[in-house]
C-alpha cells in the first residue's frame, strides 16, 4: 500500500474524485459501444457530452454573477456525478432535462447555501427537486454487475486517500442489514440478495462517493459516525409515504440537513484578506489573513482555501490546512512550507499581495484538546507538523489553563525551530519542549516522563507519523491512546 500512498499524497482527494469518476465514465461509455451494458454508447456518450456542457457553463455563470472563485473540479464532479446516476437518453428531450438537471446542482451551491456555503450535495439536491418537479429520477445506472468491480476500486481508492473507513462501514452497515431483514423473507437466498444489495443498489457509490464528500459533511468523526447511519438506516428502511418514496438521494439530503443543523456556526465560506507574509525558517512561512467574519474553530482544527491560480496543476486550486491562529484572534494565520520548487497553488500564496484574497470553508478535525485538562499529553511533532500544536498551545496560554504537556518536537536542522517565544511562555501552563534533530529510539521514548499514562499526538508528513506510531505499536509501549492529524481534501 506504501506505493499507492505515495501516488495518493502527491494529488488532492478532490482531483483523485474527479479522475476517479472520469474512468468510471470513460469505462461506462466504451462498455455501452462494446454492448456490454445494456445503455448504448450513444446514449452515455451524448448525456455525458450535455450534463458535462450544461455544469461547467452554469458554473461559469454563477461564479461571476455571484463573484465568487470556483473551485476547477467542482462542476466536473457533479456533472459525473450526475452522469453515472441519471438516466442515459440519446432523445432531446431527456437531454434537456438532464441538462437542467445539471444547472439545478450548481445553482444549489450559490442558490441553496448559507454564509456562501452550500448546505446539499448538489447532485442530490438537484436530482430530488427534478424528482419534486416530475421531470425525471435517478436510475443509479452504474450499479450493475459490470461495472461493480470499478466501482469497488474507485471506492477504496477514496476511502483510502479521506481515511473514512467508518464512517463508510457504519453506513453500508445499516443501509445493508436493514435491507437484508426487510427481504429475507422473501424467496431468495441470503446469498443472492446480498449480491443484489451489493451490485444493484448503490450502496458502495453513494458511500464512496457522494455520502463522504467533505462540504456537506460534519467537522469531526462522533458527528460524521450519527450522519452516516442516519443516511445507511434511511437507504434500508427504503421508506414510503404514499406516493413519497425515500430515494438514496432523498436519504442523503435528509442527512445534509443533518449535517448542517449539528455544526451551522461552521458551516461557512470566509473571504480572507491577506495581512502580512512573515518568513519563520528556510522555505517555512507564516500566512496572515484577516476573515470577513469570526471562524469558530477548535484550536487544532483545519480549515480549506481555495485561491485564485491563473494555472492550476494536478493539485488544482483549493488545499487543506491546519491553523495556526488561537480561536480568540481577530485574525487566521497558516504556517506552510514553500520550497524553491513548489505547486501552482503555493505559489500563488507566496506572490500574494496586501489586501489580496482567498477563500476558506469547511472547518474540521478532531486533534484538538480533551475535555479533561487533567489528562497527561505527549506531543510528537515533524517539521511542520508543529502547525496544530502552535494553535492548540496559544490556546492554552492565552486562557491561562494548566496542563502536563511534553512537546517532542523534530526538526531536520536546529534552523527550522519555529516559534520558541510561545513555546518558551507555554512552560508557565506546564508545557515541557523537548527539541530535537533526530528521531528518538525507544528506549528515549519510554524516558519521557510518565508518558504511558499520556495521550499520544503526532502530526507531520506521513512517513514521520507512520515511523512514531511503529515504534509504540511494535515495542508495546503502552499510553491513554494515540491520535493522528489528519485532514481531508490535501
């Protein structure tokens, strides 16, 4: 799996998305040509050529009527999106309405938002308001026999870069199950109807794909575990009203407004203008924004930027990053390495200007500080995995609240030490630095004051935090437990 990290870290999980689901399309459309689906090849082809049309000129239009910076992949998603799951039709008329279909999901975003944040998915949103309105439903075509395996595979490949595994689980868990009780009765066998359940209702696309999406999801795993066995009961219970019928999409946008209703005050898009660029090491900057509004966030926390980048590269537009910044500051500040040769959207930060903007939304994460300040910390920091620590321990000194913290912070050279002012006054709250320049063994690491009574917090690049939480899992070095940062969307 090393070598499928290693491809999965070099490009955003909304680029892995939006390739992703061009395969599945690519695949779908030469299957249709080949007669190895039912739909024809003109059908995919002409749908997908239309709804692909229809989102990206919607976007176009909406993103300069509202003023807005779209982010690149944003209307390919939902077009695919949309593509794999409404009705295929090489007919006019099913093409019209596809297209407006299509309008329908990136309006939602400007149209259907609070704050300049969307509060749906946008496919299915727009798919139930055209189910409102008659004029079509989804068919969730790509859940077929032949197109399973591709779907397993472009499934596991976004669980693995998003880490959300559970959530995914308890969602298939519940859709599954519940749909198994309702039809074991039935003549079938278990057997069968578990194939049925897996190929041909769209359980592993819905919770892939769509149900993980970070916009319209809850900032952290308790409330993200609730939204996604809501939405697995509702996709189960496949519910009936009269001539109301619980659709996946109708599921899925009930646990939208779930989502929203459970963290509204940071569910929100922020202008942030720049205020200052400071240099804190070689090739380590300090990013100053002043928002438009308050951000709520745990000190820890991530938060997303989109910046305007003339140029994209595979990495497009938009990142993931850990604030720096104390909840209590007026202003956000990012803490973000920059090398010599650097991606298109760092590069745009760097030649920020004063006064200059960018985009932040979608707050989230769960490292942050346990409720218990009697609990014993150990923090285990790599380059610029110190980030959520800098938040988490500004935090502290500026509440003047007591805490047993170690900071075991690593860097590759004495020059990349950042921040020794704050961690410096920190000792007066209990925080213990302890700086070095090479990993510690773990006979070191067991020297650390009562650190198997601690709770275990490491950030940095992924090997660094691979190689730490090895060392205390393979050497039975016990603690309270081990928590990782990590955050979608990078």
């Amino acid at each position: 799996m090393s070598y499928v990290d290693y491809y999965l870290n070099r490009i955003t999980m909304y680029k892995l998305v939006a390739f992703s689901l061009s395969i599945l399309a690519i695949i779908s459309i030469i299957f249709g040509y080949s007669g190895a689906l039912t739909i024809s090849g003109n059908a995919l082809l002409l749908s997908f050529v239309v709804i692909s049309a229809a989102c990206f000129g919607a976007r176009v239009f909406f993103s300069k009527l509202f003023k807005v910076t779209m982010n690149d992949e944003s209307s390919l998603i939902t077009a695919l999106i949309l593509f794999l799951i409404l009705p295929p039709s090489s007919q006019a008329d099913q093409l019209v309405v596809s297209a407006l279909v299509g309008v329908l999901a990136i309006a939602s975003k400007f149209i259907l938002a609070v704050h300049r944040k969307h509060i749906f998915n946008p496919a299915a949103i727009a798919v139930v308001i055209a189910g409102l309105l008659g004029l079509t439903q989804a068919s969730w075509w790509i859940a077929n026999d032949v197109m399973f395996i591709f779907i397993i595979l472009a499934g596991l490949l976004i669980l693995r870069k998003t880490n959300r595994y559970r959530m995914f689980f308890i969602f298939a868990g519940f859709a599954l199950g519940i749909t198994l009780l309702q039809d074991f009765s039935s003549s079938e066998s278990l057997v069968t109807l578990l194939k049925t359940s897996l190929v041909s209702f769209p359980i592993i696309f819905l919770g892939t794909v769509m149900l993980t999406e970070p916009s319209t999801t809850p900032p952290n795993q308790r409330l993200q575990l609730i939204y996604a066995a809501i939405v697995g009961v509702l996709v189960g219970l496949r519910l009936n009203v009269g001539d109301f019928y619980v659709t996946p999409e109708i599921a899925l946008v009930i646990g939208n407004i779930f989502a929203y209703s459970s963290h509204a005050s940071m569910r929100k898009r922020y202008k942030l203008v720049l205020e200052s660029i400071t240099e804190l090491a070689p090739e380590i900057h300090m990013f100053t924004f002043k928002p438009d509004a308050k951000i709520r966030y745990e000190a820890g926390q991530y938060i997303e930027l989109t910046a305007a980048v003339k140029t994209p590269d595979i990495r497009g537009n938009r990142r993931t990053f850990t604030i720096a910044s104390a909840p209590a500051e007026d202003s956000v500040s990012f803490v973000i390495r920059v090398p010599r040769k650097t991606s298109a959207f760092k590069k745009a930060l760097i030649n920020l200007k004063s006064d200059d903007s960018v985009y932040a939304q979608h707050v989230a994460g769960d490292f942050t500080l346990p409720q218990d300040n009697e609990q014993k910390l150990l923090f285990i920091a790599g380059g610029i995995g110190i980030t959520p620590f800098m938040s988490i321990i500004k935090f502290i000194v500026n509440t003047k609240t007591k805490h047993d913290i170690v900071l075991l912070y690593q860097a590759s050279d004495k020059s990349h030490f950042i921040q020794s002012r704050l961690f410096k006054a920190a000792e007066n709250c209990g925080v213990k630095t302890i700086r070095v320049t090479a990993p510690l063994a773990k006979d070191e690491l067991e020297a650390i004051e009562d650190i198997r009574n601690r709770l275990v917090y490491i950030s940095g690049p992924d090997g660094f935090v691979k190689m730490y939480r090895s060392i205390f899992d393979n050497h039975n070095i016990t603690s309270s437990g081990i928590k990782t940062d990590y955050f979608t969307g990078y």
